[in-house]
C-alpha cells in the first residue's frame, strides 16, 4: 500500500476530488495550511507531494477527526532497527478511548518517516499522550539519532476539514 500527500490550500486541495473522483481524499486542515491525504496501490497524482510506503496500519481513517503527524528523519544506519522496532511494538494506542487510526509511513527513496494517528478529538489526543501506554510506547527510544540534522523531526496537527456544502 502507498499514501500519498501534498499541501496546499484547503480551497486548492479540494478541486483535486472533482479531477480524480476515484480517489477518496482526506483533507487536514492543519497548523501551517491544508494538507491532503490518500492511500491506494496506484500511481500519486500530486506534481508536487510526497509519496511514502505504508508499513503498518492500524484502523480506519475517517473524514472526522484530530491528526497528528510526527515528522522524523531517521540516520540510514538506524533506519533498519527503527523500522522493526515501529512495526512490531504493542503500544495499546488501538485501547485508547476515541482512538481511530494510526499509519507507519516511510517516505520512498529516503529515510525518513511520519508517524500518522488520528482521533476522535483533541482531547483524545490528549488523554492519550497523558496515558501509561504513551510513556511506555516512547521510553525506549532506540533509534539513534544523527549527530547533525540536515532536517529536524516536526510535528503537523490539525483537524479533518469538514467542506462547507
């Protein structure tokens, strides 16, 4: 599976649904513009987006909802250790009340990677990272990070765009 992003206007964003309607867009309003998400095993249709190899998917996305995307440059080195450790870790997040999806992303031809979870709400979000499962999700750390950063990791929030009809 693939997904594919690309940023932009929210207003921009969705005129792409009218040009490719079999493609089921999801759209971010985000802290810093309009994001638009989709995955399929076709080709990506964005000029200018990122194309990333899903490697592990948990839930369902949904038009509705909190999303918060973890941005992180990982040394190639480190990339095989952190890869393993993301797909086979049990964080519990899936039990986490209004917990609705959550993607393991690796950008194509790169060692870089975003962490995609979505909830039901902020708040959500926020019982979660106050929550045991958090703590023991992230205390181990292992992936070692580069010594100079040529990028430095990120975080993109926002709420799913509800489109005015």
């Amino acid at each position: 599976m693939k997904a594919f992003m690309s940023r932009g206007t929210i207003h921009f964003l969705e005129t792409l649904e009218k040009k490719h309607k079999h493609i089921d867009f999801y759209f971010i309003a985000s802290n810093d513009g309009g994001i638009a998400y989709y995955e399929n095993n076709s080709k990506n249709i964005f000029s200018a987006g990122q194309a990333f190899d899903v490697l592990k998917s948990v839930g369902e996305l949904s038009k509705e909802g909190y999303v918060v995307m973890n941005h992180l440059p990982i040394s190639e080195d480190s990339s095989p250790a952190f890869e393993y450790r993301m797909k086979h870790s049990d964080s519990g997040i899936e039990e986490m009340e209004g917990f609705q999806a959550w993607r393991f992303l690796r950008q194509e031809k790169s060692s870089k990677y975003v962490v995609l979870t979505q909830w039901k709400s902020f708040a959500d979000f926020e019982n979660w990272k106050s929550s045991d499962q958090f703590k023991k999700a992230h205390d181990s750390q292992q992936a070692k990070q580069p010594s100079y950063f040529m990028e430095r990791p990120f975080v993109i929030s926002g709420h799913m765009h509800e489109k005015e009809e």
